[in-house]
C-alpha cells in the first residue's frame, strides 16, 4: 500500500443498505431503451443502490456493460448485478473503498481485464453526516467525508485516464447543497463544492482530448444516503417537503440526467450541470 493511503478512514456503517429502507427506491427505467449507449462500457461508482442502481439500470436497458463499485453493501450489489443481466449486458463488481488509491486503480484493472476499455465514468458515490454545530464535526469524519466524496472521485480518473478515448464521458455528482447551502451538512456540502469545480476544472483540462465533463446536481432524493446518514426521524419524514413540487425525488427521476451527459446527445456540452432537483432555483 502506498504512503497516500495512510490514515484513511473506515466507517463500516454507511452508505447504508437499500434492502434495509422502507419505502424502496424507484430504481426502475422508465421508458424502452433505444441503443444509445449499445456497445459502451459504463464504470459506475456506488452502482449498488440508490442513484447508481437506477443509473447502471438504465445505463444497461441502453446497451451498455456495467462496471459497479460499492463499499461494502454485497446485498445490494447482487441486486444490481441481476438487474444488469435481465437487461442482457455484462456486469462487474467491485466491493473497495476507492478513497484508497490502490483501490481504485484495482477497480479500473479489472475493468480493462473483463471489457477491454472504459468509455464512461460515472463518479456517484458519496455519503454525509447529519451535524447541526460545526464543533461536532470530528476530524475523522471530515477526513472520512471528503475520502469517500472527493479523493475517490480524483483516483477513479486517475486510474481510467490511460484509457479514455476521444469520445468518452466523465460525469460526476454534486448536489443540490452545493447551491444552497446546508446547516447541518457542513461537510458534506463543501465536498459537493469540491466536485463542482473539480467538474468544471477537469472539463478544461480534458477538452482538447475530445473527452466531455459534465455534472448532476440532485435535489433530495429518496436513496439510503439519507435516512441512513445521521437525519433524525422528523426529517426524515417530511423529507423533501420543502421542494416546489412538494416530495422528494426517486432515482429513476435522476438517472435520465446522467444517461443525457453521458451519451452522445449531449455531445456539445462540458463543464455543465444538470439539476433534478423538483423545481428549486439555483445559479448554474
């Protein structure tokens, strides 16, 4: 392991367990597929629940081989996996904290093993931490936040870099927090700052090469990031009440967003941000 990884912290409880929450996410696509990935090769990372599920669903129903990364949440990677082959593509999973880089570059080995190439990274994975008083939040779940939500987004591109070919599709995650705000998600909501601009910087970065950038900045959606992420059971109850559409969204509803980015009808547009957010106002 190299020196880069010393210090990394582990918290074995999160993101949390889609087969554990009630009511379950709508992971479902919606509509029939029409090729638009046929033949692409999607890495998806925190593919086994909640927006990844529906993102790596879709991604499928589209064409596409599926690669997943995930913690530690087996059960719900299974679920994943079965979703994938009903769908008739190849699937891969990967059980790691990519917060490592040696992780994440084993990630990518056996992408390249198993498919040959990349042509699209979904950068996904997050999780966050309910703290009202900036004193509670701890080093160690700073470091832990920023790990899973910043540095594993870094090391993923690393490790797919040599293989990315003109054409290919970053897109990554930020949040509806970055925009706003979020009192009691300090943490959380600079690391979704972070991908913002790491977006939009990368996007510059990588234009010249014919590789396209793009971000999706979800509203509250019902995934386990939430409830299992520290919010206290009236929050979670009126969860995403406080959006002009008066609920909070389903995966289903987000992942249109990332297929968009990542396909070639978006194919003038990098350094962007999509917002399924239920109608909230927000700077671009």
């Amino acid at each position: 392991m190299s020196d880069t990884t010393i210090g990394m912290i582990h918290e074995d409880t999160l993101p949390g367990h889609e087969t554990r929450l009630e009511p379950k996410p709508a992971w479902q696509p919606r509509h029939p597929g029409s090729g638009k990935l046929a033949g692409k090769v999607a890495v998806i990372t925190g593919g086994d629940s909640g927006i990844g599920r529906a993102v790596a669903a879709l991604f499928a129903r589209e064409g596409a081989d599926i690669a997943i990364a995930y913690l530690n949440e087996h059960d719900d990677a299974r679920e994943t996996e079965k979703i994938v082959i009903a769908e008739g593509q190849r699937v891969l999973s990967f059980a790691g904290d990519l917060g490592e880089k040696a992780n994440a570059e084993r990630f990518i080995a056996q992408v390249i093993a198993t498919f040959g190439t990349i042509d699209i990274v979904v950068s996904n994975a997050g999780e966050q931490h309910e703290d009202q008083n900036i004193e509670d939040i701890t080093e160690d779940q700073l470091r832990r936040t920023f790990q899973t939500n910043v540095f594993a987004m870094f090391f993923l591109v690393q490790a797919a870099m040599p293989y990315l070919k003109k054409g290919a599709s970053i897109v990554t995650c930020t949040s509806v927090t970055m925009y706003q705000g979020s009192p009691g998600l300090l943490d959380y909501a600079s690391t979704k700052g972070a991908i913002t601009a790491f977006t939009r910087s990368l996007s510059e970065n990588l234009i010249e090469k014919g590789i396209r950038v793009n971000a999706v900045a979800p509203g509250p959606i019902w995934t386990p990031l939430n409830p299992m992420g520290g919010a206290n059971p009236e929050k979670v109850a009126h969860f995403g009440e406080d959006t002009p559409m008066g609920r909070p969204g389903q995966p289903n509803e987000v992942a249109p967003s990332f297929l968009f980015l990542a396909s070639d009808d978006a194919s003038y547009m990098s350094g962007q941000v999509l917002h399924p957010n239920g109608g909230t106002i927000v700077g671009s």
